[in-house]
C-alpha cells in the first residue's frame, strides 16, 4: 500500500521474488538480507511521501517514482493483471 492504495497484490512468494510495482521493489530493495538484498533496484527513490490530507492527483507514487510519465499525472493507475498479480502502475 502508498499513501491509503494497494499498488499490488498477488502471491506472496510472487510478489517477493518478482515485485511489479515500483513502490513494492523499492521497500523489497530494502529489507535487510544475509547475502545481499534479493530485490536490486536500477533507480533512487527520492523525496518523502506526501501528505495523506493532500496527495498527488493521478498516481499517488508519481512525486517519488523514477519511472513516472505524463499520464502518471492526470490518470489514476488502477489495478490491472500483470504476471498474475493485480498492479496500479500504467508501466509495470
Ligand atoms: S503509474 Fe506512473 S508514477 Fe505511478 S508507479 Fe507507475 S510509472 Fe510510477
């Protein structure tokens, strides 16, 4: 979840070793692991996240995202099938 949204839901051992969600890799990159993380990450997420009384319009992750587009700004993602779990990202 970000911000009061589910931004993917699926099984959890999917999900673990293959998260779709920008979001979901970037918490996964940082869990702490005995041999290094399982989830690597090729971006930075920067910024904090912002208020739950004023978020962003669009995708809620947009303001953090590094994969974030145009349309990221004015189209709400929903959940959609990816791989066989539900993701809200227009680019997963
Ligand atoms: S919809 Fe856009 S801003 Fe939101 S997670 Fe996907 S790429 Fe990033």
């Amino acid at each position: 979840m970000y911000l009061g949204t589910i931004v993917e839901l699926g099984d959890t051992a999917a999900v673990f070793e293959t998260p779709r969600h920008p979001y979901t890799r970037s918490l996964l990159a940082a869990v702490p692991r005995i041999g290094g993380p399982r989830v690597t990450l090729d971006f930075a997420l920067e910024g904090e996240p912002p208020s739950p009384r004023d978020v962003p319009s669009g995708c809620r992750f947009r303001t953090r995202c590094p994969l974030v587009q145009d349309v990221c700004a004015v189209e709400e993602p929903r959940l959609r099938e990816v791989d066989g779990r539900a993701v809200a990202c227009h680019f997963a």
